[in-house]
C-alpha cells in the first residue's frame, strides 16, 4: 500500500477528452492518464479503439488529439517543475555552487567538443612514424638495419641446428651402443632410461635456444623501435636536414648482390609465371590481375641472406605497402588445430622466426589470441544450439563430436588471419583450414573449403587487400592419386569459382581492380603448367595477356 501511495504522489492523474460524431450523435470519449505517460502512444491508441468500439474512420483524428494532448500536458508539467526549481533556487534551498559544477559535468560528458582526446598508443605512434620515414630518403637504412637483424637472427638459428644435430648424432651414437649390449649386460629398462634421458637432454638444449632467440628478438624489436622514433626526432628537430639526409643516403647497403650467380642459382628455384588482366562486371566493368604462378608457398614468406635486385625491391615494396590500402595476402591451407607444431604450420612459423617482426605481436602470441577467441566462439555456439536445438543434417555428426572432443579446433572451411611485417612478400596470411576430402576428385563449389576462398575474398575486399595469392589445386603437395585429369579438373572448378567470387567483388567493395595468384606446387610438369595457363584465359574470357615466363 505504500509502494502505491508514493506512486500516486509522484504521478498526476489528467483527464483526455475527446469529442466526435456517430452518425447523428454527438459523443464524448473521456479517459484518465497517469503523467508523465510511460507507454508507446500506438499502443494506447489502439486500445482506446478496441475497449471504446471507436468507429475506424474516427482513428487518426483520435491519434493526432491523443499525441497533441499529451505533448501539451507534457510540456506544461515540465515548466511547472522548472519554476518550482526556480523558487527553490531563488529562496537559496539549492547550493548554486553544487548545481553550477553539476551542469558543467553534465554539459563536458555530452558534448564532442569537451570530450577528452584519446591518448594514442605506442603502437599508433610508431606506425606513423615508420609509415612516414620509410617513404623518405631513410627507406634504405632502414632496409639495411633490418636485413642486418635479420642475418644475426640467421646465424644464432644456425647455431642452434648446428648444435641440436650434434647433439642427434652423439645420442645417435650412443644408442647404437645400447642396442649392440641389450641382451647380454643391458636390459630393456636400460635402454628406455637412456631413451628418455636423451629426450630430456634435447628438450632442454631447445628450450635454452627458443628462451634465447625470444630475449634477442625482443631486444632487437625495443633498439629499433627506440631508434626509429630517435632518427623521425633529431629530422624534427633538426634545422639542416638535407645533411642529415645525406647520411642516410651513404649508409652501405647490406642488400646489395654479395653472392655470385652460382649462390643466387642455387638460392632460387625455377620459377613459371604468367600474368593476365582480366574485365569483369555486367554493366560497370573492373580491371583485375591474374596471375599464375609455379613455386612453393612459403617463397614468398622467405627472406634471402644473400638477395639480389630483386629481391630487394620487393621487400622494399612491401616495407612501403604495410600501412596501406593494398596490401597482400596469402591462402595457407592448414589442419584444424590452432598451432605451429606440425606440417606446413610448422615450416611457416619457422620461416616467421628467421627475421624479427618489429610492427606486431610474434606468431605464438598471435595463435594464442586465435586459440581464445575460437574458444570463447564455441562456447557461444554450444549455448545458442542448447537454446534452440536443431536435428543435424547428414555429414555434421563427426563435425560435431570433433568439436565437442576438442573445442580448441576449427572447421573445414572456416580460418584464422595471421599479420606479419617481417615476410617478404606478404603482409596478412589466411590459414584456411581444409581435410582430406580436398585430396579426392569428387569436390563441388559448395565443398568447405570453396567457401572459405569465397570469405576469404570478402575480408579482403573489406580490409583493403588487394594482392592474394591463393592455392590453385588446394594442395600445396603433389601426391600419386593427383593425376592430369585430376588437376585440371580441380583448376577448372576453382577458376569458375573464384570468377564468381571476383564478380561479387563489386558489390562488396564497389568495384576495385584487385590482383588474384593462383599457385601451383613446383612438382608441377611445365607441360601442366602451359595447359592451365590455357585453360584461364577460356575460363575468365582473358581481353589482353601479359606473359612472363620466367627461370631463375
């Protein structure tokens, strides 16, 4: 009861009087309302209209006399309170003091202009900074302080595969002596107790070198930042740039062609490539490059110690590219565990290592993220699917309890994106996750992984990556069951694919020439190289053909 006193006190109780004609009456709707009015005025239009019996032809005029009456008494009562107020503060019951600091906080909270600036962050600053020396005649210094990091790191990670295969081949030895005395003064037990001190020993020889090679990647990474941010100050402060920038000009550089041919022979590969521009679109046509190129995925991860021209110039276009609207990625197909441990996974995050990455967070700490945020994606899944449970369609059921067994892993189709600024030729790399069902010749466009090349595409469209290779066969290994037919079956399907993802491209992105590699494994014969070659121009309806076949 004194819940409902003091609700009554609060609120004042007005009368809404409305008068119409039925027919040849006059009548008058009268109802009591509660201000100020809490609910939706339609909703109480419409029950005015159904408890009353109110004629249809009478509802907008009655609509258009309820919303005036309201806003009027609404009105009114508020300039009631404010002349209460106004007495209040007239007959000093109020402190001015209080009330004057409580309207300016009120009025800086709310308006943009008093709103405090966002402090920006390390990260922010030295990307400006980066972004703004690295097109200025510093380029180059900057080039050769990384290469220089870059050939330390080299040499440490040599040191250490020189010692671990030292170490293989001691224990190697010595086994070879266990197993020639098991039987006759050596046990089994023996042998398993030298086996696991032998595995002790080369986990702590890895675990030495990894915490080793992490302290100076972490060095490496504060001296260049630190010193980034020293040389973009004294060019600040400085009054006579033009020396300075001729200090930069004459540093040595470290990239230039130390190696003879045979070294450079020796460090690339046989390479085939052939370019082509393409128009797609029904009414606004796009200009797009496609590219196919023979070579391993992971060249276009690797830095060369020893690189040429080149080489050079493309890491230099990358370095120039990396706060941009065009960037490059890369398709990486991989299995559905979130690490680094095994495979292709393996051999590119030991390429990630070889250089230090001085703009972003190193690849564990980046898979770490992932491995969270898919955790805390499953959780969110499971907890719709308990909410509204759905019969599962044929071919989800092992889906299901794989991810039920371990929620730690992704689905065929779905990936992870990876940033790096320490590759050679790529900026953001896809880890696509794809099984066995890639190896069989029986895949459609609706097959997991066709899709996941179609989001794939998308994020680039909407995260201004222009460049992205992309495995053409979705294999980055060759295997027996892989045959001619077979392959031009694959390339076949995902080329028409892929074309009508690129004709979606204009209705995500508005239509910006973009340029797709499609990559085939280097165990591919040149004379299947020519025949997809052939096959992309027919597919794409190819308006003009750049060839540049090229060998290294």
């Amino acid at each position: 009861m004194k819940k409902n006193k003091s609700k009554a006190n609060t609120a004042a109780e007005k009368e809404f009087v409305f008068e119409f004609k039925a027919g040849k009456h006059n009548c008058v709707l009268k109802v009591p309302l509660q201000f100020p009015v809490q609910e939706n005025i339609s909703d109480l239009h419409g029950r005015l209209m159904l408890l009353h019996k109110i004629p249809c032809y009478i509802e907008n005029e009655l609509k258009t006399s309820l919303s005036a009456f309201i806003e009027r008494e609404t009105i009114l009562d508020y300039d009631r309170e404010a002349e209460l107020a106004l007495q209040r503060l007239t007959a000093g019951d109020v402190d001015v003091n209080q009330l004057t600091n409580a309207w300016t906080r009120s009025y800086v909270e709310t308006t943009l202009e008093h709103a405090r600036p966002e402090e920006p962050s390390w990260d922010e600053d030295f990307a400006d900074v980066y972004h703004e020396l690295i097109h200025s005649p510093a380029s180059d210094t900057l080039l050769n302080l990384e290469h220089n990091y870059f050939v330390s790191i080299s040499e440490l990670i040599s040191e250490r595969d020189m010692e671990i295969k030292k170490l293989q081949e001691r224990q190697a030895a010595e086994m070879d002596k266990v197993m020639h005395e098991l039987g006759n003064t050596l046990s089994d037990q023996d042998v398993n107790a030298v086996a696991s001190q032998h595995f002790d020993a080369q986990q702590v020889l890895e675990n030495k070198w990894a915490s080793e090679l992490k302290q100076v990647t972490g060095i490496q990474k504060q001296e260049y930042q630190e010193w980034v941010i020293k040389l973009h100050q004294d060019l600040q402060k400085s009054t006579n740039s033009s020396q300075i920038n001729e200090e930069i000009k004459v540093q040595p550089s470290q990239l230039s062609e130390l190696a003879d041919s045979g070294a450079r022979m020796f460090e690339e590969q046989p390479q085939l490539e052939e370019s082509f521009t393409i128009h797609l679109g029904a009414q606004l046509k796009t200009m797009h490059n496609l590219r196919l190129v023979r070579a391993d995925v992971l060249d276009f991860c690797k830095h060369r110690r020893h690189g040429s021209g080149g080489a050079k110039l493309r890491r230099l276009q990358t370095a120039l590219s990396l706060y941009s609207s065009s960037l490059c990625g890369l398709v990486l197909l991989v299995d559905n565990r979130v690490n680094s441990y095994s495979g292709i996974k393996r051999d590119f995050a030991t390429v990630a290592k070889e250089c230090t990455d001085f703009h972003f967070h190193c690849l564990e700490g980046q898979l770490e993220e992932v491995q969270q945020v898919v955790l805390y994606a499953r959780a969110q899944r499971s907890s719709k699917q308990k909410e509204q449970p759905e019969i599962p369609r044929n071919g989800c059921d092992d889906k299901s309890k794989n991810v039920e067994r371990n929620p730690s892993n992704i689905l065929p189709g779905e990936f992870y994106i990876s940033r790096h600024s320490n590759l050679s030729e790529v900026h953001v790399v896809f880890h696509l996750c794809v099984d066995d069902n890639v190896r069989s010749g029986n895949i459609t466009a609706r097959d997991p992984a066709i899709m996941g090349l179609r989001n794939i595409l998308k994020v680039c469209c909407t995260h201004d990556i222009t460049t992205v290779t992309v495995p053409l066969l979705l294999v980055h290994d060759m295997s027996e069951e892989m045959t001619i037919p077979w392959c031009l079956k694959r390339a076949e399907l995902v080329f028409k694919c892929v074309k009508g993802f690129m004709m979606e491209m204009a209705s995500w992105d508005g239509g910006i020439s973009r340029t797709v590699q499609f990559l085939v494994p280097k165990s591919i014969s040149e004379e299947m190289f020519y025949q997809l070659s052939n096959m992309l121009p027919q597919i794409f309806r190819v308006s003009s053909t750049l060839t540049l076949t090229s060998k290294h």
